[in-house]
C-alpha cells in the first residue's frame, strides 16, 4: 500500500483517534490502567508508521500518548499515597 494511499491516512486517523479516546477513559480508577497502556501503545505504534506520510490526526495520537501517561503516573501516586496513608 501506497504511503500517501486516501485510504492510508483515513486508517491512520481513526486510529489516531482511538489512540486519543483511550487516553481520556484511562482516567477511570483501576479500569484506565489498561487503557492508559492501550493508549500509550497505540499513540507510539502510529507515530513510528507515519513517520512517512502525513497524518491528518497526528495531535490526537500526541495527545492519546500523553494522556495515558499522565493517567498511569496519578493511578500510580495515588495508590502509593493511599498506601503509605493506611500504613
């Protein structure tokens, strides 16, 4: 397939954009932590395949990265705050 196929960066989009909504569900408590790895790990495999072509939805790939990210470090901080705070 072609790199600048329409139909190439339609794929790359949606994707991006499903990349994007994990990052923002992975804020729900225990349930995110999977999701912010999903997110995390889909932003990371479309940035590595668009490095050739244009993708119009680049941000929200971004964005799904750095949301998951954020998510992951406050599920984590909390847990260890609740943690040391029961102790």
């Amino acid at each position: 397939m072609e790199a600048n196929d329409p139909t190439n960066r339609i794929r790359l989009a949606e994707r991006s954009l499903r990349g994007f909504v994990m990052g923002l569900l992975s804020f729900i408590p225990l349930v995110g932590l999977s999701l912010a790895g999903l997110g995390i790990w889909i932003g990371l495999k479309i940035r590595r395949e668009s490095k050739a072509t244009w993708n119009p939805a680049r941000r929200y790939a971004l964005a799904g990265i750095c949301l998951g990210l954020l998510s992951l470090v406050l599920q984590v901080g909390l847990a260890f705050f609740l943690g040391a705070v029961g102790n």
